[in-house]
C-alpha cells in the first residue's frame, strides 16, 4: 500500500524548511523540529533523520495536539497556544502556528535545556513561519 501524497506545496517546504534549518544550526539544544499540517503531513522538517522520523514525528504531534484539543473544548478553553511535554530526556514543545492555526510545530530540545528559552523560541519560530507568504498556499489544502 502507497503512503498518501503530500498536499504541502513544494514552495511552502522550501520555505518552511530554511527557517527551520536556521534555528537547528543556531540552537545547539534543538534536537528535532517539524512543521507539520492539522492532518499530520509533514512540511518541513530539521532532525536527525537517523535517530528520528519526521512522518512519525509529525504524524504523533498532530495527534497529540487533536487529542489536547478536544481536552481544552471538554473543559471549555476556546485555544490551546501551546502544549509542553517534559520528560527526564528533554523537553518537547507543540505550537500552533498562524491565527487560524492550520500548522504545527514540534520542537524537541535536549535533556538541560532552559524551558523558559525553548518557550521563547518556539514562539519566535511559530511567528516567523506564520509570516510566509507561501503559507497562503496552504489555504483550503489542509
């Protein structure tokens, strides 16, 4: 069986794909980051691709945020503006991303890294891939 194609326009994946390669080469304690869509296709992506997959990863992410969703609704908060998943490996960060929020990011950083800047970080780099004029691209696709 086929995997499904992709609906990410290749402009958007350039993209999205360069500002992600800038904060991996600028923040040692990134260890993976994917930009993915609601339905868990995968945007862009920088990571080890020895050690992680991003179709896995985007594909669990999307879930997750589906499931933190649905909890937010059950106990009536109208958005979730992010979601921190702290373990004794490191600190994963989901965000949406853009004011209808039709993308994710996932940011996995490093066992010691400073919460507080993984935070500040996923924030920044959420706006900056909110700015792309190739996101309009995505429009009505996911």
């Amino acid at each position: 069986m086929n995997a499904p194609a992709s609906p990410v326009p290749a402009e958007l994946a350039h993209a999205a794909s360069a500002v992600l390669a800038r904060y991996a080469q600028t923040l040692p304690e990134l260890s993976a980051a994917t930009l993915t869509t609601l339905d868990g296709f995968t945007i862009a992506s920088a990571l080890d691709p020895a050690r992680y997959s991003a179709t896995r990863l985007s594909a669990m992410s999307s879930t997750v945020m589906s499931v933190v969703r649905a909890l937010g609704r059950e106990v009536r908060f109208n958005t979730c503006s992010r979601m921190v998943l702290e373990t004794d490996g490191g600190t994963m960060v989901f965000q949406p991303v853009g004011r209808s929020a039709i993308m994710q990011l996932c940011l996995s950083s490093a066992n010691g890294a400073v919460l507080g800047r993984a935070l500040w970080e996923a924030s920044r780099i959420a706006s900056e891939l909110a700015a792309l004029p190739a996101l309009s691209l995505l429009d009505g696709v996911a």
